[in-house]
C-alpha cells in the first residue's frame, strides 16, 4: 500500500492557481481512475477534476472555498500498488527548475551568494494574479539550483556586481557602447553597461556615470527610471552631507512620504473581477440602461405587523422558525401583486409581448461572500406566512455558502432587497433584470411618531419600489406600494384582500 | 431539422430548409435512399461492427485524453465528442493512396488511418511538434492554425494532378485529397482563397467541413448567412449537406466526392452537419455561451448510439460484441494512459535538431552554450 498525492493541475494554458469549490468524495470512499472527485473554479472556467488513481481517498488536503496555486497537492489517496508516494498532476519543483532555467538563461543579475542558500522557500506570491494566457505571472524570487564547484561558467554570466557581461563572440564586435558614457578607461575587466542609446543620452544629460546605475530591466540592462533614479540620489544630499545641511532642511526630510497606504499596506490593489462580481455588474448594467426606472417611497408605522410578529413567534406553529420582519413584508408582497398584477409582468422585447405572470417566484437579494445573488422561492403566492419564513432562511443559508444552484436564480417575477440589514432606512434599489419591480426595505426603529393625535414612540420603517415604467405607470406602481405599506401597517387588511 | 428522405437531388436546394443526406436516423432505423443506397450497398455487417468500434474506440481516445489534460497529464486537448461519425464516415471512404489534410480535432481521422493515438498526446503533452510521419499513413500532421490546411491540401491535389495520378481509371493509382475544417474555419480567408484554387484547377480535393455549430463561441448565425454547402455553388463546383451524425450518410457522400476526385472531376465541399458536444478545447467553458437544452437536443443523435441500435435491430451484434468492444476501450485507454505518462521530456538542446538540415554555425554555437550551461548545475536532475 502506497500514497499518492494529486497536485493542482493547470487545467487551462497558464493558469496559476483555481479555487476549490466542493469535493465529490470525502476520506474512506474508494475511488477508481477518472471518478470526478473535486469542481474547482479557474479564472477561466468551473472545471471537474478526475481522479488519476484508483484507491481509497486518505485526505483532502485543501478545504472548499480556498484558492490555492497549481502545484498544491490536493488529495491524497492510498492506492494499492507497492509504490512509494508519488506526484500527479502539476510539476511544481519541476516547473519552477524550468523556470529557473528560462530565468538563467536569460541572464538575470545573479546574487551569487543568497542564490546557493535559498532551496526550498516557496516562492511568495506577492498577490494574486490570474492570467488568462502565456504562462502566468514570474515570481518575483524563482529558487535557484546549485552550481557545481568552480564551474562558474566562462560565458554569459553575472560578474560580482550584478552586472551582466554579454558573451564575447570574438567576432570583432564592436565595442559596447557603454563607453560613450566616459568609462572604459579602466582595467579590463570593467563591465560593460546595457542600456538603450537614449537613455544613455538621458545619463549624459543628468550627469550620471551610467556605470554607476543598478540596472533593472529585463537582461540586466539600465532603464530611463535607473537614471532618473540614480539622478535623484545624487541630487540628494548623502548622510554625511546631510550633517553640514541646515537644520530647517530636517523635518522636511521626516515627512517623506512611505509611499504606503495605510496599515503600511500598498497604495492600490488591484483585484480580479470574479465571476459573481462581474455577473452582478453585468445585470445591474443591462438593468439600469434597458429598464427606465422609476423609485418611490414610502414612510410607514409598522408597530403592528411587529406586535403580530412577536405573538406569532411565541405561537405554537413558529416555534421552530425564525421569523423576521422581512417574511412578513414579502408576505404583503405576494398579497398586494394580484391587485397591481403590471407589477409582476415581464417585458418581452424579442416577442414584442408583455408576460402578464400569474405567480410569484419572489427574489430575494443576498449578500454573500461572493457578491450579491439574488436567488428566488419559486411559486411564493402559494406558500403561507411559515412555509415563506422558512424559504427565506433556507435561501439566505445556500447564498452565503455560495451554493445557490443556478435553478433557484433563473424565472424570478419580483424582488426584495433587505436594506434595512445594513442600517440604512432606504434605497433606489435596481430592478433584477427580467423582472418590473424590486421592493427596498429599510430599517425598522423606534421614532416618535403621530399616533391617533398623540406624539408616540412607534416603529418605522421606510419602503422604496424601483419600477419598470415600461410595465408599470405611476399610478399602479404607487398603489402597489400604498398597498404594501397599508399590510404592514395594518395586517388586518390581509383579511380582507385574499 | 427537416429530413427530406425522398430528395435526390443534392444540389440546389429550395428555399427553406436545406436539404440534409440520412440513411440511419436517430433511432438507428435505416431509411432507403434514392441516390446514396447504391454507393453503400457493399458494406458487410462486419463493416458495420468496424464502424461501431471505430466510433466507440474513438471516443474513448478523446475521453481519456480530456482526463489526462485535467490531471496535468497534458497541456491541452481538443474534445471531438458529438463528431466520431462524421470522421469516421468520411475517413473510412478514403484509399490508401488519398490523402488527408486534418485540423487539430480529427483524432478519429487519425485513429482511422492507422496514426497512433499515444502519438497524438505528444503533441498536446508539449513533449514534440507532431510525431508521426505524415509520408507514412498519408494524413498530414495537425495544423493548429485555422482553415490553412486547405491551402495546403489544394496545393497537395494540384500536386497528384501534375504526377499524373488522377483520372487515369487505375483504381490504385487515382489519388484524391481530402481537406477538414470547422464552420468556424469557412470564414476566413485561407478557405475561400482554396475554394477558388481548387475550382479554377479542377482540383482533386475533397472540402470536408464539419459543421459542429460553434466556432468557440460564436454560433454559426454569426459565421454565414447562407447554409454553407451552398458557399461552393459560388464557386463553380457542387456542395451538400449529410447528416453529420450519420456514419453511413458520411461515408456514402464522401464515397462520391472522392470518386469524383480521383476521376479527374474536380473538387466538391460536404458539410456534415453535427455538433461539437463539449468544449472548444479543455481550455474553454461552453456554459457561458450556450444552453444545456441546445445540447439536449444533439444529445437524442448521438452518433454511436444510433449505428449500435440499427446493429441491434438487424440483429449483427449481440451483447456479448457490445461487451468485448467495450473491454477493448478500456484496455486501450489504460494503455494510453501508460504510455501518455511515459512520453519522455525531450531534452533541452533538441530544440536545435528539426529546424535545419545542415544547422548552422551560429545555432551550434547557441546549442553548445546551452549544453555547457545546464552541465554547469551541480544537482543530478540536468532535466534531460
């Protein structure tokens, strides 16, 4: 018996690293070759890996919901077979050798010293950067091999500066241009400069001995920023200089800028659009710029629906049921809709038609860690107060665990966005492309209010309802949310509308 | 999709929809055929049960190697699965004297013609450029770039037609050339500037379009206006279109053309029409552009599906043969999988050995660089 190890895969042409959306298997199950065993998510695509070994699953090395680089062992499965531990799937000592190599070959400033030592470290991934071709993002520090002792070898290679030598093709090339900067009067053994003929110009100007300059671009050669670079350290006063400067010129100096946002973190980041971020936007976008929207609002006492939700909670039917206020307002919703039925239609530009929807299927917009999703309970009309609740909650709980079937955020008719989570009292919320209507509902707190002539403490809360005006006119979309806020404010009246 | 049984005529459709050659439908009922019965009317139940296995063990090469890619086996594989009887069909039409012209998708061609598929995942594995010897089974090596392998068999055909080796009535020795490209292919220039080669030359080829619906993501309203057998009225020669899901259907048409080719008849364009079930590549996800209920419906044809309930219906199989065609696939793909991990990394300074005949000075000097540089690491794995 024997355990294999299955790392990361790059499953797409120079991805550098995938997200482990849900395991297929978990320890103990036997698994045979090709089972899918893991779903993984690529900057690119959602992919299901294959096993490549048949066996018993010993771990899962990466839990779901991390994102780790390709070469990451993720599961380990103990196989039959009499062999040592072995490694599919991506090569990471190996890949990173080549790179290393290319990296070599290409003659980087080598730092001879540090070089030997540094063996295993992983590379630092600074950020992340996901790359959608080439081969992905260099580490800034790839690992360097050993050399073999005293086979320095005799071409190509970095002096103890840092500075490259090109090798000498003994062809009569000609002299490097590096002594149009003034230099080449010394031994014979002084490094020639790679750098381009303006900025060598650029050097010249600046009166900076280009020689001196630690070159950073590619090849080892000097860029236009090491010189302006090296200009600006000679303009500035060294520390011994420094002691004959004025005392005023001190505190200037204090002040430098770290060049640091705060927490001494970077400035700016730069993140990548994921696919939820990018598909709210894309909806929000076709949403905002297809449907003219219109929001009203309305301030409403909802002292009542929540006396009734503090009864109904010590009742025996919601015993085990969280209820909140919002079950309650999308209860009024589905209440209110067949008495403004343009509310719930749909715009069918391609067939020319409005779908007038006999039912609700009542989205409800979830903040998660993965952005916003706005999945929806499908035929919510024929579910009562409890059943509603319970949808709800059930919902909420797939969202923020990122496992929202696709299913449940397809053929939604209406919205609620529950805004009053965050403290806010409203919005102008943007209607869930496909549908008329979203309802924006705000906190609920205690204001004092006018209560049957009297100034009293009552519970508040305000309602905003962006619609379609294609769908919908003013007149019927001010009904519906007078409509709405008359049950919330009044319960009673669900008694005598259905 | 109209099928209009009782067609003869396959040039010229009417309006409306374009006229499509079946013989098997999707239920795997053979439907008699005016024009086509007569061209296939050799064909053996033990034939059929090689086009059964063609098919199945074809797919099985795909399968397994988009397993691999997704285990990092290999860096990329181009899935053909929806299009086994469209290859098979037209490649099993083929003498040993034609030759063939494939895209990076024809791994059923290539199965075919007798090219080793653990040859094919070199390729894609990154370990070598194309492994086979194109001489040695008359089917070119893959051409990555999109719709130039017309050029090239045009080219080839002009080339058969000056040896003399067409239309002479010898049936060993009239060659005809058989160039594959997708839908998506149709619209670049490379194609339309062979179409006009081959016409003007009356030249022996064979334009096989598979018309899988997709070219990546754009479906194909995006590519024509016209069906896109009938681009080859434009050009002077005739175009149809077959059931690309149909091995007989394939195989009957191609029969034809080919034919037509060797006789000195010049070039015609079939378009087998069939869809391209999973991804572009594996570096591609199609559920971001089309509907599972697009695939659903290509789902109900599938190719296989249907030669295995015809042969079931004729009574040439039994379930024993279902089996052992079976077992064969998995073996080969074990084998595959073997050999697929075996492929040797080629070594660093081989990169210098295939460009030149005579290499020159200057590249010998680069190589011996590179050799002296990697001998300088003191650690065993000189990765090579």
């Amino acid at each position: 018996m024997s355990v294999s190890q299955f790392n990361l895969p790059d499953v797409g042409e120079g991805l550098t690293e995938a997200e482990i959306v849900s395991w297929k298997v978990k320890p103990g199950d036997s698994v045979k070759v090709n089972d899918i065993i893991v779903e993984i998510e690529t900057a690119k695509s959602l992919v299901e890996l294959p096993c490549p070994y048949a066996g018993v699953v010993e771990g899962l090395l990466v839990e779901e919901g991390q994102t780790v680089p390709v070469g990451t062992p993720i599961i380990s499965v103990r196989t039959g077979e009499g062999k040592p531990v072995e490694d599919v799937g991506a090569p990471g000592e190996g890949a990173e050798r080549t790179a290393e190599q290319r990296e070599g070959m290409a003659e980087q400033p080598a730092k001879p010293t540090s070089a030997e030592t540094t063996e295993p470290a992983e590379p630092a991934e600074p950020e992340r950067q996901p790359v959608l071709v080439g081969y992905g993002p260099r580490t800034a520090s790839a690992k360097r091999r050993p050399r073999k002792p005293g086979t320095e070898p005799s071409q190509g290679r970095s002096d103890t500066n840092g500075t490259p030598q090109r090798p000498s093709t003994g062809n009569g090339e000609p002299a490097g241009a590096g002594d149009a900067a003034g230099e080449g009067a010394a031994t014979g053994a002084r490094p020639r400069v790679l750098a381009k003929p303006p900025v060598r110009k650029l050097a010249k100007d600046l009166g900076v001995d280009i020689s001196t300059v630690t070159p950073t671009g590619p090849n080892g050669t000097v860029t236009r920023d090491d010189v302006h670079t090296a200009a600006a350290a000679v303009s500035t006063p060294t520390p011994t200089e420094a002691e004959t400067a004025t005392a005023s010129a001190q505190p200037a100096r204090e002040r430098v800028p770290s060049g640091l946002g705060w927490h001494g973190e970077d400035r700016e980041e730069r993140l990548p659009i994921r696919s939820v971020r990018r598909k709210t936007a894309e909806a929000m976008v076709q949403s905002a710029f297809t449907a003219p929207h219109v929001t009203e609002f309305v301030t409403v006492d909802v002292t009542r629906t929540m006396k009734l939700a503090e009864r109904l909670r010590e009742s025996r039917e919601f015993r085990d049921v969280k209820l909140t206020p919002l079950a309650l307002v999308a209860r009024a919703l589905c209440i209110a809709i067949p008495r403004t039925p343009e509310v719930n239609t749909r715009w069918d530009d391609d067939a020319g038609e409005i779908v007038v929807q006999r039912y609700v299927n009542l989205g409800i917009a979830a903040a998660t860690p993965r952005g916003l999703v706005v999945p929806n309970i499908k035929d919510a009309h024929e579910l009562s107060l409890r059943e509603l609740a319970t949808g709800i909650n059930q919902l909420a709980a797939t969202a923020r665990e990122g496992k929202t079937p696709p299913g449940d955020m397809m053929g939604g008719t209406i919205s609620i966005t529950n805004v009053g989570v965050f403290g806010v009292d409203t919005g102008t919320p943007i209607i869930n492309p496909g549908e008329a209507a979203i309802l924006a509902f705000g906190a609920v707190r205690q204001q004092p209010w006018v209560h049957k002539g009297k100034i009293k403490p009552r519970w508040v809360t305000t309602l905003g309802l962006s619609f379609d005006h294609r769908l919908v006119d003013g007149e019927q979309g001010s009904r519906f949310l007078s409509d709405v806020a008359s049950l919330l404010e009044d319960p009673g009246n669900a008694l005598a509308w259905s | 999709m109209t099928v209009d049984t009782a067609a003869t005529s396959n040039r010229g459709a009417a309006d409306g929809e374009p006229e499509l050659v079946q013989l098997l439908t999707p239920e795997g009922q053979r439907i008699p055929h005016e024009r086509y019965d007569a061209l296939i009317d050799d064909i053996t139940a033990d034939e059929i049960r090689g086009f059964y296995r063609d098919l199945v063990l074809s797919r099985r090469i795909d399968s397994e190697a988009v397993s691999l890619q997704r285990q990092g086996e290999l860096g990329l594989w181009a899935s053909m699965l929806g299009q086994e009887a469209a290859q098979v069909g037209s490649s099993r039409a083929l003498r040993r004297q034609d030759h063939v012209f494939p895209t990076y998708r024809e791994h059923a061609v290539a199965w075919c013609r007798g090219v080793d598929p653990a040859q094919l995942l070199g390729l894609f594995r990154g370990v070598d450029q194309g492994s086979w010897d194109p001489a040695q089974n008359n089917f070119h090596l893959y051409t990555i770039v999109i719709g130039a392998q017309t050029l090239h068999a045009t080219g080839y055909a002009m080339g058969v037609q000056r040896d003399g080796a067409n239309g002479t009535g010898d049936p060993d020795r009239d060659a005809a050339v058989i160039a594959y490209f997708g839908d998506g292919a149709t619209s670049q220039g490379d194609v339309s500037e062979s179409f006009i080669w081959a016409s003007v030359n009356n030249a022996p080829v064979v334009f096989f379009c598979q018309n899988n619906q997709w070219a990546i993501s754009e479906p194909l309203e995006r590519q024509t206006r016209v069906p896109l057998y009938r681009r080859a009225h434009g050009f002077g020669f005739p175009g149809l279109r077959v059931d690309g899901n149909d091995v007989l259907a394939c195989l009957a048409v191609t029969r034809e053309a080919l034919q037509r080719a060797r006789d000195g008849e010049g070039p015609s364009l079939i378009e087998a029409f069939t869809y391209r079930m999973g991804a572009h590549t594996t570096t591609d996800d199609p559920t971001r552009y089309r509907l599972d209920t697009e695939l659903e419906h290509w789902r109900l044809k599938d190719p296989i599906e249907r030669v295995k309930a015809y042969m079931i219906r004729s009574e040439m199989a039994d379930q024993a043969f279902f089996e052992q065609i079976e077992a064969e696939a998995d073996d080969m793909a074990e084998r595959l999988r073997r050999e697929c991990r075996a492929l040797p990394d080629p070594a660093p300074d081989s990169i210098f050995d295939q460009v030149y005949v005579d290499t020159p000075p200057t590249l010998l000097a680069q190589r011996d660089e590179m050799v002296r540089y990697l001998d300088s690491f003191a650690d065993e794995e000189a990765s090579r």
